[in-house]
C-alpha cells in the first residue's frame, strides 16, 4: 500500500481532543473550539455566534460538534446559519472532527465549530 502525507493548505486539522480540550494545528483550545479557512480560535458556544456568521462565503459547509454526543443545536442558530448560506452539518464533536479532518485533505471549503467532550 501506498502512503501519501496530507498537506493542508490554510486550515488546520484536528490532532486530538479529551474532556475538555482540543488540539488542532499543534496548539492546545480549552473548551470550546472553531477552525476553518481563518485559522483556529476559542468558541464560545451557542450563542456566539458572530465568527460562525463571519464565514458565510467562504466555505460551504459548518461542522457543529455538540459535545461527547449528538444533541440538536437551537432552531435559532440553524435558521441564521441557514440564511447566511452556510450549510450546517451537526454530530458528536469526535465525528465531527473525523470527518472535518477527511474532507479538509479533500480541499473541501469547510469548518469546524465544537463543543468539548
């Protein structure tokens, strides 16, 4: 079988998580955590949700991690994200970060919001 390394181009991919904590990208995010084309940074939950606003346009799909185990997000914040054309994708932060990390080698236009487990 043939190994190929993974280069991604300005996103980073998730490397680990426990209660708690995120790694992505080589650096640590205690609770909550948002990656995508920007970079990686804090998330405050729910209810910020100005830096999930913030990249209408530039990707085509939101990974939402709720945590340990799916859980639905607030009817609120679907319909916001769903009118700003972002295309909203909810599971279990652990497969939410798998799948991120598939698509993301993929060149896919994508991001990542979740909560810890």
């Amino acid at each position: 079988m043939r190994l190929n390394e993974i280069s991604f181009s300005d996103a980073e991919p998730v490397e680990g998580y426990g209660p708690g904590f995120f790694r992505i990208g080589g650096k640590v995010i205690e609770g909550g955590a948002l990656t995508g084309p920007g970079g990686t940074s804090g998330w405050g939950g729910y209810d910020d949700r100005g830096p999930l606003l913030a990249l209408a346009g530039q990707i085509d799909v939101l990974f939402l991690g709720t945590g340990g185990e799916i859980a639905h997000i607030p009817a609120d914040l679907r319909r916001v994200l769903e009118e700003a054309g972002l295309g909203v994708e909810v599971m279990a932060s652990p497969a939410a970060a798998r799948t991120y990390n598939v698509l993301l080698s993929e060149g896919r236009r994508i991001a990542l919001a979740m909560l810890p487990v």
